[in-house]
C-alpha cells in the first residue's frame, strides 16, 4: 500500500490490540496509519494471545470496542466468574448466583464493595474506610477482584488496597481471538478508511526536533504528528532490540518476577463436560494466589483445556507443576481421566507481573508525540481495562490535534494541507 505524505496518527499494534481505536479515530475525520505487527509473532500459538482473563463490557467503551467483541469468536459464560474451591464451587451469577450470595458472606460483601466504588467520588479509599476491619475470610473475594489481573504482585490480603477491581460479578464472555477474526477487523479498520501496513518489523525511526517523525519500513515510510505504540517493553525488544534501545533509551527490557503461563489438559471425562467454560481452581484462600494453588481453567475445545498459572518467570519446573495439578484433580474427583501437559516457553511474555520492580519506574518511551499504549503501565492486565484506556487516549489524540491546528493555522492556515496531503 502506498503511504500519504503525512498521517494525524500512526498506530504501532499487533493481535488487533489497537484497530478499535484506528476505527474510530478514521471516523472522527482523521487521517489514520496502522502498523499492524502481528507476523513479527508467528511462533506465538493464538491460546497464549488470547491470555488466561474472561472479558466484561468495558466501561467507558468505544461504539468500535463493542464491534470488535462481536467480531471475536465468544461464548456467554452463564455462571459468570466461578471458583472451584476444595469444599465446592461458588458462583457469582446464573441460576445458583443467589443462594451463594446468601450462604456465603464474602460474595455479598464483594458485591456491595464493588457497587459502593461506583458510587463514590473517591473509589480507591472505599476498602480503607468500609472494608479493611472485616476478617480475611469475609473480604478475600475483594481482594481477589483486585489480585487476579494485577500488574504488580502483592500478597493476597493486601490486594484490595491498591489497584483496580477486576468486577467479578458482571457477566462475562470467553473470548478466542484467531486468524479469522482478526482478518475480520483488519476488514473494518480498512473499510472506516485506515491505512493497514502488515509487516514483520520495522526497519527504522526517523527522530527530528526531539520528536518521532516516521517510522521507516522496508519498501514505505510512514509519517505523522502523532503515534501510539501499543506493544509492551518485552514484545518490542523481541522483534527488534536495536530499534528498542533507540526508542527506550536502554538497552534491555526490564523483566518481571512473575508470569501468567500456560499449560494444556486434556480429558474426556463426564465431569469436565458439565464444568463452566472459565472458572478458578483456588485450594486455599490463605495461600499465596500463585502457581498450583491458583489455576484459571479456560475451555479450549470439547477436550482440550488452557491451565493458566501465575508462576516464576525463572526457576519454573513445568513437569513438576503438572504433577502437582494432576493429583489436586485426582484429590478432588477420585478419579482423575486426563493429562495435564508443561508446554515450551513462548519466545515473549505478554501477561507480565511485577515484584521486585516499581512498574512505574520501568523503562518507557519518552518523546513527545509518542502516546505509549503498553500494558506493563495499566492496574489491570485483562483486554476490558485496555479498551477503557484507549477511550482516554482517543480523547487526548483529539486534543493534541485541536492545538496542532491551531498553533499552524496561525502560522499560515494551511493545516488542511498539511495534514491531508495525498
């Protein structure tokens, strides 16, 4: 495809990360670029792309966001977020919703915190003021809403003063994201009017008066006032260490402690068949929230099972985990008919969790027009959380235009040309 001149705004993505925001960007009036790195991840399976988390409706959300759930291949998950716990399982919606709400406490208590949060002009004092003097067995779910898809590792009972709630007790969907539907999307960025460039890597950046001028690719380059780069530290340093260092000013990324990794079960017993599609395996509340203890369990296919774990980023024992996971099932069922398999490391990690590290110290890209979009940066880690940022960003791109026009309109009023020029 051939390039114009000079875009409003360049999009960097991969996955289909950014093509809701590229969408409505083209059909606010602007001139849209995106770079869609997907190939540059080829070895990557679309099971660890599509993460451990279910997807609530963001909120705020973009009238793009909604379109591209609905492109995504998903399922209604019916018991909304459900645990299954060694004395039995509790779920937060369907048909049994209510009679766990009345014989457990700490359900009722996350929905009453949850609901008061959205009430209250200061959200993140509510623990503090109106929860923190119950026991643990009576706020553990509060601090799961906020421990399960955080950023930044915290011990279990002090989740809920930090961060963002994940809302557990919303309806939800699993969502599978593959090549079909991404093709998909790609379709609706192009027909709203975006310019879709799909290559593997980027050859070069082009730096002109401390700001991103163009992003050079093998056979175009790609300029424009704006640009926002939605792969995280880790992803882009994979593709291109030398391009990394000249836009991160450093030379490596700095990793996490922890990562949510993958495993895969497969079974074709009774049981399984009449489990929810997405639920949490918690032996104990009172033990830490990682590795065998904590299991997100996602349906696959009819036998096949993803096993989502939080577990060291270094010093990981696959087979032993396995193990580990294949008696607690025979614990529980009796009788266990399946495999729990380790898998090879992926070549990068997109569900990074920080220990060690302040994440807001973490290597980031520091250039003016450059609205950095990586996930190492939000409290939550699941896809909602991402799309309610980039309403934000949509917000903040109009914004930077409205003053770019204005500062060259009254240099020569030629801001039409400039920015539109074929």
């Amino acid at each position: 495809m051939k390039a114009k001149a000079i875009y409003d705004v360049v999009l960097v993505s991969a996955f289909g990360r950014l093509d809701p925001l590229a969408t409505e960007l083209a059909q606010r009036g602007m001139e849209v670029g995106l770079l869609d790195l997907t190939s540059g991840f080829s070895n990557l399976e679309w099971r660890d792309i599509n993460g451990p988390f279910p997807m609530v409706t963001p909120s705020p959300a973009l009238p793009s966001h909604l379109d591209w759930l609905v492109a995504r291949g998903s399922s209604e998950l019916d018991r909304g977020f459900a645990l299954w716990m060694r004395q039995g399982p509790l779920e937060l919606r369907g048909s049994l919703g209510p009679f766990y709400s009345e014989k457990n406490v700490e359900v009722g208590l996350l929905k009453e915190y949850l609901a008061k949060r959205l009430q209250s002009s200061s959200p993140g004092r509510v623990f503090g003021k109106f929860y923190r003097d119950h026991s643990f067995q009576e706020n553990w779910l509060i601090h799961l809403s906020h421990g399960l898809t955080q950023n930044q590792m915290t011990l279990h009972c002090q989740s809920a003063f930090g961060g963002s709630p994940f809302p557990l007790h919303q309806s939800a969907q699993l969502l599978k994201l593959n090549k079909e539907s991404l093709e998909e999307l790609r379709a609706a960025a192009v027909n709203a009017g975006v310019d879709h460039f799909d290559v593997k890597d980027i050859q070069d950046v082009v730096m002109q008066e401390k700001k991103l001028d163009a992003i050079q690719l093998e056979s175009v380059s790609l300029r424009a006032h704006f640009f926002v780069w939605g792969l995280n530290q880790e992803e882009f340093y994979f593709l291109n260490p030398e391009m990394f260092s000249k836009l991160f000013k450093t030379k490596e990324p700095v990793l996490s402690d922890w990562v949510w990794r993958r495993l895969e079960l497969t079974t074709a017993q009774e049981l399984f068949k009449a489990m929810p599609d997405s639920f949490l395996m918690l032996q104990n509340p009172e033990w830490a929230w990682t590795e065998e203890n904590f299991v997100l369990f996602k349906r696959e296919s009819e036998k096949e099972w993803d096993l989502w774990l939080r577990t060291p980023r270094r010093q990981f024992d696959g087979p032993d985990l396995a193990r580990k996971i294949t008696e607690e099932l025979t614990a529980r069922l009796g009788v266990f008919e399946g495999e729990v398999r380790p898998l090879k490391n992926p070549e990068v990690f997109s569900f990074s969790v920080y220990e060690n590290q302040k994440v807001n110290a973490l290597p980031e890209i520091r250039i003016k027009n450059v609205l950095f979009e990586g996930r190492e940066w939000d409290q939550r880690l699941d896809l909602a959380s991402r799309f309610e940022k980039q309403v934000a960003l949509l917000s903040d791109l109009e914004n930077r235009k409205q003053k770019l026009e204005k500062k060259l309109q009254k240099a020569g009023g030629v801001i039409d040309q400039t920015i539109h020029a074929p």
